[in-house]
C-alpha cells in the first residue's frame, strides 16, 4: 500500500501496516489484567484484609468469629500458600499469590506494548511461550495440590489459573504462522521488546518489595503488640521487679512522707513537673494509695530533665526548660508550708505542666496561702537549689535511665501503670477505701 509521495522525495512513502493479532493483544491484556486483580484480592485475604472483590470477599472472606475458615482462606493458609524468605521456622514469608501479582503484571505489560511478533522476529516470542508454560505447569501444580492434597477448592485461585490458561491459549496462538508481508514492518523492534521486558522485570521486582515492606511491617507490629502483652503481663511485671538489686535509699529527717508511718512497704518516686508520664505516675499513685491506705508511704524526690541544673549527659541538647524552676518551686512550697502545702504545689504543677514556662509560681503560691515575695526569695535561694541538686546527685548514682523512676522498698518498678501488679504487690484491697493521712517525720 504506497501513499501519495512527499514532495522533493525520490522515494516512495510506505504506509506500514499495522502490528499483527491486535485482537489477539487485547484479549491478553484483559486475561492478565484479571489474573492480577485475583492475585491482589488472593494477597489481601493471604494477610487478613478483606477482599476488594465482593464475589471474593463473600466466597473466601473469614466467616464468623468461632466458625471454622472457608475452603479458599484453608487453602491460602496451607504451606503452599505461602514462600518462606527464611529457612527458620517462623521467618519471613509472603504470600504465593504475590508472584502470581508479579507474574500477570508482567504479562500485562508484555501484550500491552508488544503483543504477537511478525515471523522474523519471532526469537522475541520464545522467552514469553517459556514463561508462560512455566506458569501453566505452576497453575497445574497448584490445581492439583487442591484437587488431591488438600481436597479444598479456592474460588479465587481458581479463578486466576483461569486467567493463566487463556494467557497460554493466546501466547500460542500468538505464534506467527506466515511471512511478514512484504511492505508491512517488522515487529517487535529490539529497542522496544528490551524496553518492556526490563519493564516487567521491574514491575515485579516492584510487586515484591511492597509485599515484603508490608507483611514486614505486619510482622514488627505483630512482635510489638506481642512484646506489649508480655510487658503488661503483672506476672512478668512481678519477675521483673524481683530480679532488680536493693538500693539504699534512706528517707531524709524533714523529708515529707505521704501515707502512714507504720506503713509496710516505702515507695520513692522521682519526677520531673513538666513530664506528662510523671503526671500519669502521680495520678496512678493517688489511685493506688486511696485503694490501700495504710500499705504504703510515699517519697518524692527531685530529677528534672533539664541541663539549666541536670548535668546528665542525656539533656545536653534539650530537655524540659522550666523543670528545674518548677522543682525549685516545689521544695519552696515544701520549707514554707510543710508536708501539706507540698502536695498541693505539686499537684497545681502537674496539672500546669503544660505552662510552666509562663513562670506563674509565685501565683499559684499565693493562691496555695504563700506570701508570694517570700515565696520568690526562698524559691530562688541556694537552699532550694542545693535540695533539688542532692537528688539530681543520687539519681545520677542510681542510673537512672527513664522519668518517673520508681523505687519500691528499693528495688525499681519499671512498670507501674496496672493495679494489679499493685494489688499483688501490697496485699488485697480494702474494703474500707480511705483517703491517706499526710504527715512528715520531722513534726
């Protein structure tokens, strides 16, 4: 077929006739597209996500809470289901329908941009029919596994070894069977069949890094939501106490002490006033003494995350700019008013923390009953500065690696949020709940 010719052109203008089989392309380009859709619903339901397929998510979707799992999630939850990326037991593994993602993608781009070829290049076909038979047999395998092994049928699967045969039927048929006509153009070119197939190959490639990042991250949330439990468990939190050393802290002469003297059990907590988990700490340790009175006395000492007075290396850098001054603050309330005016001003500054740094402790003194001047004066002295010093000194000594840092008769309590492992530690709850006495030894 010659078209008109150009103009200042000695030679002819040849319309080259188009790619063969374009029929043939189409179909394929469909058939892969839905092998890939069943493989990514196969995926979803393979890591406990819902189908995105209503017929998938009906025939193979987890049926109720206590009724036994469908054919098709037995069959994906089989060992066949799966590929390991580890031989230990209890590695890493994806789904096997992910190769099958990669697998039609690959297609897909294949009949997408190149399609059957012209007979003289048909050594751009021979790599695809492999390819293909390949799958074929994987589709046979897997159909027999099912058939005979596992005698369950998996609707999805079945369906995208479906797709897989009419993807072989059509890769055979794309075989060229007749001279390339004489004025028609040769198909594929080189440039474009490299092209795709280092295309697939990524496209695959890419399939399966995002599977693995995905039940990778499935796996570390899995492990984290496991090591939680575990950590929570008041069994381990009760080993866990009982392993740590005795230290030797002793209570200060006009220390205040929350709680009675006679109480069994001694807990000294050091805090910060602009921590939020010290805020928990000291909410959670009112909840604890009004469920126990008469079990437990109380210490707080001083460890402000601050490099304005904390040398600790850990704060070099940053930390709670205001809790050195609200410490300050507090042993100030605590020469001024007592024992009493003490646990007030630690609890406005708690409920403050967030505004600490407005510098507002002369106000919150005055309205505790505090000659705010003198509050000022005694807040700022070297007295004060010298107390909250000393524990920054024994916390210092003690390692102290996280704030709140709670000492029970001793031995550190790294987990502190349950009841439970209160009630375990210091006996059965009263009956009588009652609100504790504060007294300080030194009155």
């Amino acid at each position: 077929m010659i078209a008109d010719q150009p103009q200042g052109s000695s030679t002819p203008f040849i319309k080259p006739l188009p790619t063969p089989k374009r029929w043939l392309r189409r179909i394929a380009v469909v058939a892969a597209l839905l092998g890939w859709w069943f493989s990514y619903n196969l995926v979803r339901l393979s890591v406990g996500v819902d189908a995105a397929d209503p017929w998938l998510q009906a025939s193979c979707g987890p049926a109720e809470v206590d009724a036994a799992p469908s054919d098709c999630l037995s069959v994906l939850r089989s060992q066949w289901g799966s590929v390991r990326l580890s031989r230990e037991e209890g590695g890493l593994k994806i789904p096997s329908a992910t190769l099958g993602m990669g697998y039609f993608a690959f297609l897909a781009l294949w009949y997408l941009f190149v399609g059957p070829p012209t007979r003289d290049r048909v050594q751009w076909h021979i790599p695809i029919l492999v390819i293909v038979g390949l799958g074929a047999l994987d589709s046979l395998r897997y159909t027999y596994l099912m058939a005979f092994v596992l005698r369950r049928w998996c609707e999805g699967c079945s369906a995208a070894h479906a797709a897989n045969g009419v993807l072989l039927l059509l890769t055979i048929l794309s075989w060229p069977r007749r001279p390339r006509p004489d004025q028609a153009r040769a198909h594929p070119t080189s440039s474009l069949a490299l092209a795709t197939l280092c295309t697939g190959a990524l496209a695959v490639l890419l399939h399966l890094t995002l599977i693995i990042l995905y039940v990778f991250g499935g796996q570390c949330q899995f492990l984290r939501g496991e090591y939680t439990r575990i950590t929570n468990d008041p069994a381990y939190i009760l080993w866990r106490y009982e392993q740590q050393p005795v230290a030797a802290l002793g209570l200060r002469d006009d220390e205040p002490v929350f709680g009675r003297d006679d109480a069994p059990h001694t807990l000294i907590v050091f805090s910060d006033f602009q921590c939020p988990a010290c805020q928990v700490a000291h909410q959670t340790l009112e909840d604890v003494v009004s469920r126990h009175p008469g079990d437990l006395r109380i210490a707080y000492r001083y460890y402000p995350q601050d490099p304005a007075c904390n040398p600790d290396p850990k704060y070099k850098r940053g930390g709670h700019t205001a809790a050195c001054r609200a410490a300050r603050a507090a042993e100030a309330a605590r020469v001024l008013g007592g024992a009493e005016i003490f646990e007030r001003m630690r609890g406005v500054l708690f409920v403050n923390h967030a505004q600490l740094e407005f510098d507002r402790f002369a106000t919150w003194a005055e309205e505790l009953g505090l000659d705010p001047n003198v509050f000022t004066q005694t807040m700022e002295s070297e007295q004060a500065a010298q107390a909250v010093q000393c524990d920054i000194e024994l916390g210092m000594q003690l390692g102290l690696e996280r704030i709140p840092a709670l000492f029970l008769d001793g031995r550190e309590l790294k987990y502190w949020r349950q009841l439970e492992v209160w009630n375990a530690l210091l006996g059965p709850v009263s009956p009588a709940v009652s609100q504790p006495t504060t007294t300080s030894p030194g009155q």
